[in-house]
C-alpha cells in the first residue's frame, strides 16, 4: 500500500452500520457527501448532520446504494454481509474500506491536523500503536508548527513575486526554516515578529 491525500468534495461515501463503529466512522467523514445506511442507529447520530437511510440491508439491496460511491464502508455486525459488501463495491471499481471482514483497499489512518497534517498507520496490524503515536506526536508536536507552516506560504507567496528563479526561492525557505531565532519567535507566538525576520533574509539575499 502506498500513502496519497485525496481530496473527498463531492464524492459520494457510504457508510453501512450505524452502531459504534460506524459512528466513529461517519464521524470522520461526516463533512463529505456521505450516507449511513443500517436498521437501527446509535443515539449519537442525532448529533451529526449526515444523511441516513433506515431500512435493512440484504444482498439484494447492496448495489441500490453503493451507485456512483467513490468509497464504502461495511461495518455492520455481520461478517458474511461486510463481506458480500466489499465483493459488490469492488466488482464497481469502488474502494473499499474494511472493518471486519475480507480485507478491502484502503486503510483509514490516525491523524494529525492542524495547517499540517500527519497521518499513522501500521497498514491495519495494530491500531493500539497508531493511537499511542498519535498521542505521543500530539504532545511533542507544539503549535509552533502550524505557525511555520502558515509562515513558509506567506513567504512562499512572497517569494513568487520578487524572485523568479526556484531554486533561489527554496534556499530562502530552507533557511527560514533552519532559522532558530524564527522557531524561538514562533514557540512565543511572535508571529508578526518571525515574519519581520523572514523578510530580513529575503532582504540579506536580494542585497
């Protein structure tokens, strides 16, 4: 398997069971096009703006809601009809995340978000240790970060339109980034102040 970001606007998502795992699972994807489908809802999903279609699932009925879906998720309590899920989706192209059952094409990660993102996975051996990173990289991980990431685009933008040569506008960032007296103004939430320094650099170089 190989890691890829991909963009979810407009793409249809179906989520089959709507007991505990499900939930987790809709509440995940619950800002994309998505649709829960199961006999039976978890209070929970009061709270979430999702839409959901109450009947029972069969295999008869499988293909009437997994048309034009980008990725469906069988998390029902039932094997055999994950199972017979999976084999319809896949017969359609249609990736497949599996929650129990024969194994399908994608692996939903743990995550980091901030103007970064970080995604764990242990390619579905073992989501204890996926948590644990995630908690460990969450404490280590200060909001320093995101603000570097916020400064290397306004620089970046910056960059575009006084230097025309790539290169030259990489070694800027590298620096920037390497730049101590910028991490230390960012750890203190001195944003305008790292900015000021960035744009010293840019000068030091133009001069």
């Amino acid at each position: 398997m190989k890691p890829l970001i991909v963009s979810l606007e407009n793409k249809k998502i179906v989520i089959f069971g709507g007991g505990s795992v499900g939930l987790r699972k809709a509440k995940y994807f619950k800002e994309t096009k998505l649709t829960v489908v199961s006999d039976r809802f978890h209070p929970e999903f009061k709270k979430l703006d999702v839409t959901q279609k109450q009947t029972k699932i069969t295999p008869k009925n499988i293909n009437r809601f997994i048309e034009n879906a980008f990725l469906v998720i069988p998390a029902l309590d039932n094997k055999e009809l994950n199972n017979k899920i999976t084999k319809q989706a896949m017969s359609k192209n249609i990736l497949v995340n599996q929650v129990d059952g024969e194994e399908g094409d994608v692996i939903i990660p743990s995550t980091i978000q901030d103007e970064y993102l970080i995604s764990i996975s242990s390619l579905g051996r073992s989501p204890a240790f996926c948590k644990y990173m995630r908690k460990k990289l969450e404490k280590e991980l200060g909001p320093e970060y995101g603000l570097m990431v916020k400064l290397q685009d306004e620089i970046r933008e910056t960059l575009k339109k006084e230097i025309k040569n790539q290169k030259e506008r990489q070694e800027i960032l590298w620096r920037v980034i390497e730049s101590e007296e910028i991490w230390s103004l960012l750890r203190k939430n001195f944003y305008q102040k790292a900015v000021k320094k960035s744009r010293e650099i840019i000068g030091e170089r133009n001069g």
